[in-house]
C-alpha cells in the first residue's frame, strides 16, 4: 500500500509542478516519473535544510517543490 501512496503523490507533486512551471504537466507517465525524482530530490533538500514533511500534505509539498527545483535544472541544462 505504501508503493501505491509513493505513486499517487509522485503523480501529483508532477502534475502540480508542471502546471506550477506553465509547463501543463507531461502526461501520466511522465508525471509520475517527474513527481518521484522530485520527491528524492526534495527530500534530500529538506533533510539538509532541516525540515521535514509531516502527513500526506507535506509529503506532497515536499515532493511537488523538489520536482520544480527538477524541471528548472533541466530547462537550464537544455537552453545551455
């Protein structure tokens, strides 16, 4: 059941990104794979700021701001 929460909230927090960057998201798929890699990544950052997140909502907030830290890598590193 954990796997299936791990999903959903990857599918969401990349969904929410993507809208959130004017972007429109990337299809299930890709917001799904956008939203886990920005839930690893956010919570790396998290744990070297010193926050964590508490529930379901931190978890997504936490997730949805690392996959916007995502997104603006990667348009960085297309546009160089």
């Amino acid at each position: 059941m954990d796997f299936l929460w791990f999903i959903i909230i990857g599918a969401v927090a990349g969904w929410l990104a993507g809208t959130l960057m004017k972007g429109g998201g990337f299809g299930l798929l890709g917001d799904i794979i956008v939203g886990i890699l920005g839930g690893i990544v956010g919570g790396w950052i998290a744990r070297e700021v010193g926050i964590g997140g508490e529930g379901l909502i931190g978890h997504l907030l936490i997730a949805t701001g690392g996959a916007i830290v995502l997104i603006l890598l990667v348009r960085m590193i297309k546009k160089a």
